[in-house]
C-alpha cells in the first residue's frame, strides 16, 4: 500500500495499566516529544536540556507544574528513527499512582502534546515503516496470549517470521509475472517456449505452501483463542461434575436429579498450556418439560461449532437410545468418550464402550478426579502433537492473514487451471498478480486507510 503520510504531531498517553502500581509510564512520541517533555521535567542537574541529550539515555529529576512537583521521575529519551514509533521518543518512568499518572499526562497535553488513539504508538511504527502489519498485530497477541504456545507463536511473527515467509513467496510470484511482462513485451529476446509447463510446478509448489498455511490456521487460532469445547451426554452422567473437577470450583449445580444443568454454562480452563473454552450443556434425552427441551435443542446446536466434544458416560448406568442419538450428532466430530463414575460398581465398562464408539477413551471419576492425566495426555497429543512447543514453523493465528492466504490460494488455483487449459500467459499474469496483491494484504503493502485503522483501533491506548 501507499504509506500514508507520518503525522507531525506529537502525542502522549499512559503506557501502563491505570491501576495503582510501583511504576508508570507515560510515553510521548513526535517532532517535538523532547521539547515538550523539557517544558515540565526540571532535571537534578542544574542547566541540563533533554533536546540537547544523546539518545538512549536516562535522566533523574521532578516533573513540575510551575512551582509545583507533582512527582520525582527519571525520563528515558529515545531519538527516531531508533524508537519503537521511529520518531523521537520520551518516556517518563514515575510512581504508579492513578491520579499522579493522570496529573502528569494532562500536563504534558497542555504543554502541546495531543492524547494518543489506541494503537497508535505501533501505528506509527508500522506507517514510518519499522515493522509490517503482521509485526504490528503480534504486538498486541503477544499482550493477549494466554499460554506458552501462544507467546511462542506471537513472539517469532513480531520478529519477523510471516513476514520473511510472505517476501519469499511474494518474491518468487512476482518474479514470474515480471518474466511474462518482459516476454510479452520482447517476444524476440525472451522466449515463452515451454514456460507453461515450468510454471506449472512452480505454481503447484506455491499452492501446496499457502494450504499447509492455511491448515497451521487453524491450529494457529486454538493457540490464541483456545479449543472450543462442547461437554455432552445424557442427563445425570456427570458432565457438571466434570465442568467443576476441570475448573477447580464450584461452577455448576450438581445434584441426584436428573436434568439439572438445563442451559449452557460455560468456562475457560487450562490443562498443559492448552486453553479449553468449555461449554457444558443440559443432558441429551427425550422430554415433555419445554424448558428442558429449548437446553437440549441448544445442546445440539453448540455442537457445530465445536473444535472438540468431550462425551460423558456413567459407567454405572447402560447404554439406551439416548446415548445411540448422542452417537449419531457426534458424527464428523474430534471427540473423546469419558466413562465416568469409574468409583462406582461397573455396568458399562471401556470394553463394552469400545464396542459402542470407536473414538479415543479415557475412564476417569469426576468426583475422585481420577484419570485427569490421561485425559490431559490425550489433549496434548491430539492439538499440539509436541510440535509447536519444539519448533520454529510459521503458524498463522490472525483470522484476517488466514482470509488473504486462501484468496491468494484461490488465485494460484486459477493460474494452473489456465496452464491446463493451454489459456495466453497473459492470463496467467493476471492471476499471479491477484496473489501477489492479497499477500501484499498481510504486510499491510496493500491495505485503504479505513481497515488500518480499524486493526489499530483494537489495540490498548498507550500501545
């Protein structure tokens, strides 16, 4: 895309959590972040001026409002372009008081600086161009990452690494596109013969690239987002026993009564580093009771979404047309079978469930919380298969890189089906460049003003 032009103006926001704390910060960023910091920072050394200071250095002194001191601070002076913003930038490191941030903040702004937009600090730094829009957005997942995989995966795109993927793919298609320009231009001195079907295992190799991305996408958003986790059975299996042995609380009601939970309930666990967003849902059985009817309807209904659904079995019970439909809704499904209340005498037992359901089991007892290792084992193995933790793969965790990665798939797709057709080259220039441009997206080279704002707008104020 057409950078848009670097804003002159200077701003200043808290960079820090507006909570009491040791520390806080308020960056400032601009042509004239120095001088404005300089107006109200009263150094201990006599004469000192923060705009006649070397970059990368600290200062010690008062923050003042006229003859007021407002706080005992040391500033932190950072001169573009080898700052976060690639502007000149100061920070000010005071005590973490709420309103004695405020206090300073406000008095910076009167001195000339304006507040900051959220997620304009990483804005700048993306339009003077020191990092990518991929960089940019793993700022803000590397805040929200919530395990290690996450954090993993967020660090190595904010140093870079989907952005030295998508150059490399970029490079190789634009490449194409430039020799069928030039042979289309200059007939006489570049030829074209036999080029099609050279470019057809180059484009083949390409497209394989982008689906083995798009299939790390998905995996990418479990890391982020977390496996969306559907618990069925039937009523009285002990799905809500299990809800609350996994969450370490008491967060659903549980009791002798059949058709207890008769609405969704749902929590967010972590087992090994993988976040389960659970959902436990009222139990799957024919009813007459219309309030139970609607939770078993949005039983089912949850199910489409799933990533994972958790099918509990009372081994102290048998198996009826109740668990023969569950069986049949889990259809196409990533599921594993719990026979739970292992603790008591069997009437199902994992031969007799084996026979019944050919996914994976675990035998566990949600009021002992018994066999909670071998399901967390089952977990790891199942979405992270040891991979993510142990390599450095590129894995695509925002939904947007995902859209661009498919359109651009969609576009290499059609260049080949033209190679087969035997269609002009020029039609495969046509194709290459569509890819080459949704690429692009994912860089934010080819981006309108409106949706970069809007990736921005998501971020904290201060960052």
């Amino acid at each position: 895309m057409e950078r848009m032009m670097k804003k002159s103006d200077t701003i200043a926001a808290i960079a820090t959590a507006m909570a009491g704390s040791g520390i806080g910060i308020i960056r400032v960023s601009g042509e004239y972040a120095f001088k404005t910091v300089e107006r109200v920072f009263r150094p201990k050394k006599a004469g000192k001026r923060l705009s006649e200071e070397e970059t990368y250095t600290i200062h010690y002194g008062n923050i003042v409002d006229g003859d007021e001191i407002l706080d005992e601070v040391i500033v932190l002076l950072m001169k573009g372009p080898h700052s976060y913003t690639a502007e000149d930038t100061v920070e000010i490191d005071c005590h973490g008081g709420v309103y004695v941030m405020k206090r300073i903040l406000e008095l910076v702004i009167r001195e000339g600086a304006r507040a900051a937009e959220p997620g304009e600090f990483t804005k700048r730094a993306f339009l003077n161009g020191r990092i990518d829009l991929s960089q940019a957005e793993a700022v803000m997942d590397v805040i929200q990452a919530k395990n290690e995989y996450a954090l993993k995966s967020s660090v190595r795109q904010l140093r870079g690494s989907v952005l030295r993927l998508i150059r490399e793919i970029r490079e190789q298609v634009i490449y194409e596109i430039a020799f069928i320009e030039s042979a289309l231009d200059d007939p006489e001195h570049v030829s074209l013969d036999g080029y099609p079907e050279r470019l057809l295992e180059k484009v083949d190799n390409l497209i394989k690239r982008t689906e083995d991305l798009l299939i790390s996408a998905d995996q990418g958003r479990i890391l982020k987002e977390g496996v969306r986790t559907v618990i069925v059975g039937k009523p009285n299996a002990g799905k809500s026993s299990l809800l609350n042995a996994l969450a370490g609380d008491e967060r659903a009601i549980v009791t002798e009564i059949a058709g207890t939970t008769r609405d969704m309930l749902e929590e967010q666990i972590r087992i090994r580093g993988l976040i389960l967003n659970i959902v436990d849902t009222a139990g799957i059985r024919k009813t007459e009771d219309v309030v139970e009817r609607i939770g078993v309807d949005r039983a089912k209904e949850s199910l489409k979404d799933a990533d994972l659904v958790l099918y509990v079995v009372d081994s102290s019970t048998g198996l009826d047309e109740n668990d023969r439909e569950i069986r049949s809704l889990l259809e196409g499904q990533r599921v594993i079978a719990l026979l739970n209340k292992t603790d008591l005498p069997a009437v199902t037992d994992a031969r007799t469930m084996n026979r019944f359901f050919s996914g994976p089991l675990v035998c566990i007892s949600a009021k002992e919380e018994s066999g909670f290792d071998a399901f967390a084992d089952l977990l790891e193995e199942m979405f992270l298969g040891g991979k993510i933790a142990s390599n450095d793969e590129v894995v695509l965790t925002n939904v947007r890189h995902k859209a661009a990665m498919k359109e651009a798939g969609e576009s290499l797709r059609k260049v080949r089906e033209s190679i087969e057709l035997g269609m002009p080259e020029d039609f495969f220039s046509i194709d290459l460049t569509d890819a080459y441009e949704a690429l692009g997206r994912i860089l934010g080279e080819s981006m309108g003003e409106d949706l970069v704002n809007e990736i921005f707008s998501k971020f904290c104020t201060g960052k």
